[in-house]
C-alpha cells in the first residue's frame, strides 16, 4: 500500500524544476536533489539519527537528465519507503540510485538535446521563414510538452513500479524515436535551403520568356529540394550523423552562394 500521497508527489515533482539551482563541480545535482524528495523524506522517517542518515545519503554524487530526474525520484522514494520498513539496506538505494541514474541521462540526453531539440529547432524554423510571429512560442510549447509529461509522469511511474520502471520506458521504444526524429530534421533543413532562398538563373532569364521565369525558378528549387532530400537520406542510412550532414548543407550553400548561384 502506498505511504506517500500524489499531492506530495506532485509536489515532489514541481520541486525537480530546481534541480539544477545548486549545481556544483563535487555533486553535481545532489543539493537539488535532495531538495526535491525531502518532503518525502520527511514523511518516510521520523526525526532523528534515520533522517539524518538519509539526508547524507542524498547529497552524494547524483546527475543525470533533468528531464528523468523525477523517475529516479520516484524509485528512491520507493525504496527508502522499504528502508524505513527494514526490508532492504542503504546500499540497495545507492546501488540502483547510480545503476539509473545512469541509464536515464543516457535516454534523456540522447532524446531531448541530441533529437528533439533539434527537430523542434528546425519545425521553428519553418514558421519563421514564414514571418509567423508566434513562432517562438510554438517552439516552448512544442519543445516542453513531452518534457512536462516525463517530469510529472516519471515520479509516478518511479515510486509505483520501484526498480522495474524500465519496462515502462522501454515501451516507448527510444532509439527508434530518436531515428525518426533524426531523419525529420535532416528532411526539413534540406527543403529549407533551395525553397527559402533567391536563386540566381542567369541561365532561366536568357532562354525563357519574362511571364515564364517564376515557373521554371521554382521548377530549379523543388529540383534543388529533392536532390538534397535524396542525398541526405543515402548520407543518413550510410550512418553519417545528422549533426554532420546538417553542417555539410551549410557549407554547400556558402560554397553555392560564393559561385553565385545562391543569393
């Protein structure tokens, strides 16, 4: 039966937005860490030399994502719940603690700041060119929304599965999302550059009609938009990263600007 509320959780999770407040170079996140489940704390274990010890515990070494920080929360409560019931020892808490730390910084990291970030950057992008004001706000809302749902989510998850909330994370299927993330982002910047930029054709201009022109340009940029498509995917599926192909469409427009063919 569960001895912590959802309000305190809820709580507990709110509290995770200041994780990172206390960041130091000996800790990392421990400071914020233990910040964020003592109210937890406070409840699994009275006043004396057993809260104490779980305070120390707690500002040992922790970082990981912040994002998943709150499913980590989530299985330490758990097990400092089973603690304060005498059914396991301090070293089951600071083995997992490490054990998932670990493996959520990984998800996280690559997930948010190595995908979706940006995917959503790019998506941003789109509505820019597009001189839609409310663009910087699509991309908070955009980005935010399946950080949110983590945050919240994850300390749920943590504190009612314990050590098993990897099944729940699995289920999600991560590297597959981080694929296809990837690969949309690597599309849209190669629409982006023939479509949203003026494209010198002296070559247009002397072989067809004035009436003409604004066809056969935009006939060069789908053309420019669809060799780039098809080169960035046979780049992606040789195992180039994305961060290198989006560099390289860069410098191939700097090198087509130089020459005079993009301006």
């Amino acid at each position: 039966m569960r001895t912590l509320p959802r309000t305190l959780l809820a709580r507990i999770a709110f509290r995770s937005f200041f994780l990172q407040a206390s960041w130091n170079y000996r800790g990392m996140m421990s400071m914020g860490f233990l910040y964020a489940i003592r109210p937890g704390i406070d409840q699994l274990h009275s006043p004396g030399p057993a809260r104490e010890a779980a305070y120390l515990r707690h500002l040992e070494y922790f970082n990981t994502n912040p994002y998943f920080s709150s499913v980590v929360m989530g299985v330490t409560l758990a097990l400092e719940e089973r603690l304060s019931r005498g059914e396991i020892g301090e070293e089951v808490i600071h083995d997992t603690k490490e054990g998932l730390m670990t493996a959520c910084a990984a998800i996280g990291d690559g997930l948010f700041w190595d995908s979706w970030r940006p995917f959503v950057a790019t998506v941003a992008l789109v509505f820019a060119l597009g001189n839609f004001l409310l663009t910087p706000l699509i991309f908070l809302a955009l980005y935010n929304l399946p950080h949110l749902y983590f945050r919240f989510a994850g300390i749920f998850w943590g504190y009612r599965e314990g050590t098993h909330v990897i099944r729940s994370l699995r289920q999600f299927q991560f590297p597959q999302i981080r694929q296809t993330l990837r690969l949309g982002t690597m599309v849209l910047l190669a629409y982006l550059i023939p479509n949203h930029v003026n494209v010198h054709t002296p070559f247009l201009l002397t072989n067809l009609p004035l009436e003409y022109f604004y066809f056969g340009e935009k006939v060069v940029q789908g053309f420019g938009a669809l060799l780039l498509v098809t080169l960035g995917t046979f780049a992606y599926r040789a195992r180039v990263d994305v961060l290198l192909i989006s560099f390289l469409l860069m410098i191939f427009a700097l090198v087509l600007y130089h020459w005079g063919i993009l301006i």
